[in-house]
C-alpha cells in the first residue's frame, strides 16, 4: 500500500493516477476540510482531466484521511518554501511529514520525497531525523527523491507521459521506487543518487527561470530604445539554435519563481547569474505599474478606479494564484498608495481575494477604460474582440486590436 502524504497540486493527481493504476492508495493530508471535500466526491482544484482521472481513483478505491496510514511506500509531497532571509529551503512540512511517517511506518519500508528540496536537503534535514529516532537508513528505513516536473495547465498529460528522475542510495531499492512509477508512467525513468537528483530538479526550473528573464530583460531594453522585442524575438527564433522565451509580467507559481532562491541561498558568490534572474524576474511587476502609469498620463486618465487587471492567477488557464505577478502589483499599489481601487478580474477565480473584485467579464469592462492583460486565458483570447474601444495595455501579446500598449 502506499500512502501519499499532502495533497495539494502534486500530491493529488499522483495519488489518483497510481489508484487509477492498480496500485492501493490512501491519500493523507493534514487539511481536514481538504480531505472532507475529497471524500464529499469533489475535488480541490481545477486541471483538465483531473474530474475524470478523480473519478476513477474513487472507483478503483482510494481512501482519503488525515491520518497518517501503515503502508510499505510513502510518497511525500509537501510545500517546501524558501526562507525569506537566508533563501534556504525552508524544510519544516518536509520534516514533520517525515516525523508522522516515522510514528505509523513498519521496518522495510521506503519514504519517496516528491517535494522539490535543495541539493543535500535529504542529507542536511532527513537523515539525521531518521537515525535520531533510532532508525537504520538503509535497513529500517529506505529514502528516495523523485521530483515531479510536471507543468499546471497540462497535468494529466505530463504525468503520463514525462520522464522521471529518481534518487536513492541503493539499486535495488530504485528498482522498487522505479517499478511502481512505472505503473502508470510511460516516460523513461532514470535512476541516480539522491543529491543529484535534488540538484536536477532545482537545476531544471533555474534554467527556465533564467530564460525567461532574459526575455524580460529584453522587453525592458526593447522598451528604452522604442524597439518591438516580440518581432525580434520571433525573427531571432528563426535561428536553428535560438529559442527565446515569452516576456510577461512576472514569473509566478510556487515552483519556478521558488526553486532558484535554493542555490542563491546555498551558493551565495556562486550563483550570479541565477540571482540576476530571480531580481529581473522579480522586477516586472513594478516595471508593468510604470508602463500602465505612462500610459495613463499619455491618455490624460486620472481615475486609477478606471483600470481593470485582466486575470489573478500565475498562468493561463489554472486557478492557481501563489505568488502571482498580479497580487505583486496589488500589493505594490497598496504599499504606495495605501488603498487600491483598480478593479480585477478573472474567470477562474470566483471567491473574492482582493477589493474590488468583479466576477463577470462584460460588467467588468463595463466599469473600465483601461484594460491591463495580465494572464492569457483562453477566456479573453476567444472575446478578443469585447476589448474594442478600450485602451489595452497586453503584457502577453494576446491583442492585436488598435490602442493596443505592450511591455
Ligand atoms: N512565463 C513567462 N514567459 C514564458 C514562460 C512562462 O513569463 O515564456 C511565466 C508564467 O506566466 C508563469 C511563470 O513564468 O508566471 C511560470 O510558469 P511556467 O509555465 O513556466 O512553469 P510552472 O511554474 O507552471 O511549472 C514549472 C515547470 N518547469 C519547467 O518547465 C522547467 C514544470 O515542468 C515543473 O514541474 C513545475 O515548474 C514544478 O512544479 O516545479
């Protein structure tokens, strides 16, 4: 039996999938109204083809509690945030998971870390907790890292089809944590030792991180010297070795604006780059507020309660909103302005997390003049044409309409 531990955007559909797959699965989380809504037959968040993938889980009969359950394999898959001074993982759920484990877990049995963790986390936080307890790892106890990659928006697919990493201390306990991912997952499966693994995932977000800002950094040149970056990064990307990511306004999510801040925080003096990326990453935000600042004089608008932030979330098309470039201008407006009366929207989220929210597209163009473009949900990109007459600010080359401002 395996016993998923957290079961958030990760843990969930891992847990569902491997159900789903013949494997007997509980599901654990600490969150008693998360498990009560799972048990209620509805799931948490929304992902495409997660209803279904749920359903059959639910046939197939995977349990939910938030207790911790007896099982032969764990699967851990808790937030892991960085502190905000040191930039260090912040292993704290990591190792209360761990410790929960430890209290149910009989001899044998193999604790898999999903969570994406610095490199030397298993090492630094894990190991010493185990042996404490009076655990042998290796004996009593058996460690992996299998980091997930993958992509909100495209979950389902991904998890079927992405290859897999897996770290662990000894062949044939990567043949056992091989052997069940491999149940459901048709990608190749690579076997390496823990800390390579760890670095390997931080690694892989780090080089998108640093993609994207060097779009961004472009954006800002293109904009000081009036150049049209999207043409020269199209016309660049027709180079055979050339691939330019998209500017935006920020790069949000929990993984991607996270995961660089571990090697910042491990390797202060080494990692310049990955650092330079993260402040120009971080700096967009601020750099949408001025264009939408300009644009307002150029326009001869005073009224900010005229603005409309088109989408709350991090990307198009989830309802995912942790560390939205969105909620990083509200809050930055708030901060300077205190009070913010812009008004905000998106078709995803349908709860109010921010003043001023308004839950219909047409009453929220209504009570605007100018609409910033935030996030490139499929919504706007089919109603296109509903943002006629309005001044656009597109900070995601969606609209091609006249009036239309970019980054
Ligand atoms: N973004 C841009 N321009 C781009 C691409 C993205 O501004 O060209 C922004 C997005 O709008 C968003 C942020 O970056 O705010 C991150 O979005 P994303 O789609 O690049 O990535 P995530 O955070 O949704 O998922 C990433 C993926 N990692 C990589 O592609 C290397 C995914 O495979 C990982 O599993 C996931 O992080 C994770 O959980 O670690």
């Amino acid at each position: 039996m395996v016993n998923v531990i957290g079961l958030g955007y990760i843990g969930l559909p891992t847990a569902l999938m491997l159900a789903s797959h013949g494997i007997e699965v509980q599901g654990t989380d600490y969150n008693k109204n998360l498990i009560n809504t799972l048990k209620e037959g509805q799931t948490t968040f929304k992902e495409e083809g997660l209803d279904e993938l749920f359903s059959s889980a639910v046939k197939a009969g995977i349990l939910f509690s938030s207790e911790y359950q007896v099982a032969d394999i764990y699967i851990v898959s808790v937030s892991t945030p960085y502190d905000n001074v040191s930039k260090k993982v912040n292993a704290k759920y990591l190792k209360k998971a761990v410790e929960c484990i430890l209290n149910v877990c009989p001899k044998g049995a193999i604790i898999i870390i999903e969570s994406t963790i610095s490199p030397g986390t298993i090492d630094r936080h894990v190991r010493p907790l185990i042996k404490e307890r009076g655990f042998i790892v290796g004996s009593d106890i058996h460690l992996a890292h299998a980091p997930e990659r993958i992509i909100p928006g495209n979950m389902i697919y991904e998890l079927l089809h992405n290859n897999r990493t897996i770290g662990v201390d000894s062949k044939e306990i990567g043949e056992r944590v091989k052997k069940l991912y491999a149940s459901f997952c048709q990608g190749e499966i690579e076997i390496t030792d823990i800390r390579t693994a760890e670095m390997t995932k931080v690694v892989e977000n780090t080089f998108r991180d640093i993609n994207i800002a060097y779009a961004n950094e472009l954006a800002k040149i293109c904009r000081f010297d009036n150049m049209d970056v999207y043409e020269i990064i199209r016309i660049a990307n027709k180079h055979p070795r050339v691939n330019i990511l998209s500017p935006g306004p920020g790069v949000g999510g929990h993984c991607i604006s996270v995961d660089p801040w571990f090697l910042v925080g491990d390797y202060p003096g080494l990692a310049n780059i990955i650092l330079a990326a993260r402040k120009i990453n971080d700096s967009m935000p601020e750099f949408v507020l001025e264009r939408i600042y300009n644009i307002m004089q150029e326009k001869g608008m005073t009224d900010v309660s005229r603005v409309g932030f088109y989408g709350l979330t991090y990307k198009e098309n989830v309802d995912d909103i942790r560390e939205s470039p969105t909620l990083q201008m509200l809050r930055i407006m708030e901060k300077h302005l205190c009070g913010c009366s812009v008004k905000v929207y998106d078709p995803f989220i349908k709860e109010n997390i921010v003043p001023n929210q308004i839950h219909n597209l047409d009453q929220f163009l209504a009570e605007i003049d100018l609409v910033v473009l935030l996030v490139r949900h499929n919504e706007i990109v089919n109603n296109i044409e509903k943002l006629e007459g309005k001044i656009v600010l597109d900070t995601r080359k969606i609209c091609e309409l006249e009036e239309t401002y970019r980054l």
